[in-house]
C-alpha cells in the first residue's frame, strides 16, 4: 500500500527552496492579473492605495480618495476594493466606508458605478475604477442613484445640495442622518 504522507512530506521537500524555506504559494490567474494592474497603476494625485492586510493580500485593498473639486473639495474618502478570484473576469467589489450624503453612494457604502456591474469588461483594470470613482465626486450623477433622497436635492435644489454635502462633510445632520466628519 503507497503511504500517501510520505509521498505528500517528500513532494514538500522537493518544493523547498535552497535555503529550506517552502516554495512560493502559486498565484491564480486573477492574483497575476491583479499585480500587473497595481504595478501599473497611474493614480491621480488624488488617490492613494493601501493594503491595510500587508502587500502579501493583495486581493484586498483600500482606496482614499481626496477630491481637489466639486462639491466634496476637501474630504476624505475611503473605498475598500475586494477582488474576486476570477477577476478580471469579475469585476471587483467595491465599497465605500466613509458614509458620505451622495446620489450615487447609498448610505450602507455601496457604490452606483455602471463599470462595476452591467458595463464590466475583463480589459477594465483597478485604474479605470479608481478613475471612475473619483469622477463621481466631481460629476454626481442625479439621473442613476442609489441615494434618492440626495439625487432629487441635487437635481431641484443645487444649493441646498452644496450645503448639505458641506453640513455631511463637517459631521453634521442631513435630515435626520449624523455623518462622521471627514474633512
């Protein structure tokens, strides 16, 4: 009868490197794809990654997004990127952990953005989201929201928008919602 731990223990030994130390995990597909993106990653200055998990979780990761325009110039935006395995053929999940009073960013942090659902191609990449992310601070878009409430504020009443994005992002209340100061 073949020991199979014997086989399994030798098969271990053989992976080892020179130094004893054990091979290198094998990365899937999407891992090798998600590490040329990030290599190649063109951020505006606006953005900046982190791998709150260390570089060796690349597969989760944080995105902070300060806008230099728009209505929410000045703050401060946390998204956290989850990406699947089968990615780039699964678009990542994203979410945005900042609440922020915004038409296309409901209240619980998802994200209304058509290139992270209906409209993902496998040739989109982290950049094109990051991109689209930061467009959403700059060009709300009332005519696809998630949160209602604000995309009919900014479609009648751009100026009570405008403040009540600055009343939000100083950590007041809108209506009866209390944001976290992120200026």
């Amino acid at each position: 009868m073949i020991n199979l731990f014997k086989i399994k223990g030798q098969k271990k030994d053989e992976a080892a490197d020179t130094n004893g130390r054990p091979a290198a995990k094998k990365q899937s597909p999407g891992e090798l794809r998600l590490h040329k993106d990030i290599a190649e990653l063109n951020l505006p200055k606006t953005t900046k990654i982190t791998f709150p998990n260390g570089k060796d979780d690349l597969m989760n990761f944080e995105a902070t997004i300060k806008p230099d325009e728009g209505y929410y110039v000045g703050g401060k935006f946390v998204f956290t990127f989850q990406v699947p395995p089968a990615y780039p053929h699964e678009a990542p999940k994203v979410k945005c952990k900042t609440k922020v009073y915004h038409p296309n960013i409901d209240l619980e942090g998802n994200v209304c953005l058509n290139i992270l659902r209906e409209d993902w191609k496998p040739v989109l990449n982290i950049n094109t989201i990051v991109y689209g992310l930061n467009l959403l601070f700059s060009q709300p878009n009332d005519e696809d929201p998630l949160n209602h409430d604000a995309a009919a504020v900014l479609r009648n009443d751009p100026k009570n928008f405008e403040r009540n994005v600055r009343r939000a992002m100083a950590g007041g209340y809108v209506g009866e919602t209390q944001f976290l100061r992120c200026l």
